[in-house]
C-alpha cells in the first residue's frame, strides 16, 4: 500500500481548492528568492493567459487566495487581495 487512497481500492479526485493549494505551494518554491515584483509580473501573465484562454474563473482566482492566505502576513495579504480584485476585472 502506497498510501490510504490505494489502500481504499479508489483514487479520490482533487477537488479545485487542493489544485490551488499544489498550485500555490508550486508557485510558492518557484518564486523562492524572486522580488515582489517579478512574482506580481507572472502571475499577472498566467492570469493573463488564462482568463483569454476561458481557464481561469473567479473561483479559481478566489482559491488561489485562500491557498496562500494562511502563508502571509497582514500586509502581504492585504497586497494579496488586491492582486485578485484585480486580476478578477481582466
């Protein structure tokens, strides 16, 4: 048995918000090191590409923010939110 789900004879499908959360802890390794903004220019750019592409949905965006809520501080958080408000009017 590698893990519970194989144990259980099933494999559980990831719901949306645990795809933000791999995304955000992916994101979050990539952009180890890298200012404020270089990481505000890829996100932007992804968003970017996948609000035009009709892959990126507010809820989508509204998961994002809560996988990486609990990783930041007041401000970063602050800053956080209008990223989203923003990238929601694209």
């Amino acid at each position: 048995m590698k893990d519970f789900n194989s144990f259980s004879g099933e494999e559980k499908k990831q719901s949306a918000s645990d795809d933000a959360v791999d995304m955000a802890k992916m994101m979050a390794k990539a952009f180890e090191g890298k200012g404020e903004a270089d990481i505000l220019r890829a996100i932007y750019k992804e968003a970017e590409r996948g609000r035009k592409a009709g892959t990126l949905t507010d809820s989508d965006l509204d998961n994002f923010y809560a996988a990486l809520y609990p990783m930041l501080d007041s401000a970063k958080r602050k800053k956080l939110e209008q990223v989203i408000n923003k990238l929601k009017k694209m």
